[in-house]
C-alpha cells in the first residue's frame, strides 16, 4: 500500500541515495513533506489503513492548532515540536547551526520518534517542509551513511533552497561536536536508538 504526498509541499521519498559504504535508503522508509491539511481525504484514509507507520509533526504547538494534522488522533502521528518555545538566536540565512546548538533535547526527542517507529515508512514534516525538515532528515541521513554532499544536493531540491546551507551545517556538525553520531548523543540519544535508526533506513 502507498500514499500519495503530492498535496504537499516539498514532499519527496528519500529512498535510494547511496551511503558511503555502497548501501542505499530504502525506498519508502523516509518521506520528507510540508504539512498535511491539504492531503485528500483517501490520502489520509491510507495511512491509517497501515501505509504508514509514523508521522512525525516538527511544528510548533500554535502552529499545529492553526492547521491541525489529520492524524492528530491516529496512533501513528507524533507531534514532536524541534524548537524550543522562543528561539534565544537569531536564525542566520547561510546555516543551521545554531538550530543544532540550541535545541539539542528537541531535536533528540524528535529523533527517537522516528528510531522507535513501527516497521513501516515514516514521515517526518514542518510547516513548509524545509528548515526543520531538512535538518532532522540530514541527521537521519548522515546517521544512515549518506554523504553530506549527497544530503545538500536532496536539501537543494526544497524549493527556495540552496545546497550552501546545509552543506555549512553538516561542516558544523563535524567540526563542533565529531559527528552525528556524538551530536546525538548529547542530545540523549544513545547508541541503540541511532542503531535503529541505521536498521529502519538502509536496505
């Protein structure tokens, strides 16, 4: 069974980009979209009929109650908001770093919705489908194995949207912290839960 995304913004199948160690992502395993309150009603009515197995909404809370998600009910949704309440930065337009910096529990948090998932696809979205998305996805990417070029080229494909940024991001994440895999480990995501990560995502 499918689901069809193409309602939203910005929504793509990350399956197929190559890891560094001649794997892929599974076809299906990870969708990245915009949010999901102009899905048709069948769309809808297939992920609950089991094409999904997780959906996990970045937004934040004033920003679910304006355009609540149709599976707010359902038990595969998970509103899991990235950032913190009131943003103690000022977002720069040629990176993410602070956003890794700032809002590491969140961000962790947000993580291990997706490791202890069900067997099935996720779906991980924002409002747009583009800053909050794209950073957890390049995590979930990188922890999988694909390399940071390859993760800016799929992030350049957001409409608006440049491979330069998260190309600084993913250089901050190596220089500052080591890597994804200690990154997340600061953000309380221990060993076995980036493991499953690694499980669900690759083929």
């Amino acid at each position: 069974m499918s689901l069809d995304w193409s309602a939203c913004r910005n929504a793509r199948d990350l399956g197929g980009l190559p890891t560094t160690d001649g794997g892929r992502i599974r076809p299906g395993a990870l969708w990245r979209t915009g949010h999901h309150d102009r899905l048709p009603v069948a769309a809808v009515q297939a992920a609950r009929d089991g094409a999904v197995s997780r959906v996990v909404d970045l937004r934040w809370s004033w920003e679910v109650e304006g355009r609540p998600s149709p599976f707010a009910a359902d038990p595969v949704y998970r509103h899991v908001p990235m950032l913190n309440d009131v943003l103690d930065y000022v977002p720069p337009p040629d990176t993410y770093a602070p956003m890794l910096d700032h809002n590491r529990e969140r961000i962790g948090t947000a993580v291990r919705a997706v490791a202890e998932a069900p067997p099935g696809p996720v779906v991980v979205h924002c409002h747009a489908g583009r800053d909050r998305t794209g950073v957890l996805v390049a995590l979930l990417l990188r922890l999988a194995g694909v390399d940071n070029g390859l993760i800016a080229d799929d992030y350049a494909r957001t409409e608006g949207c440049s491979s330069q940024p998260m190309l600084h991001t993913l250089a901050h994440l190596e220089e500052r912290y080591g890597g994804v895999e200690p990154y997340l480990l600061q953000t309380g995501t221990e060993l076995v839960m980036q493991q499953a990560v690694r499980s669900r995502l690759r083929e």
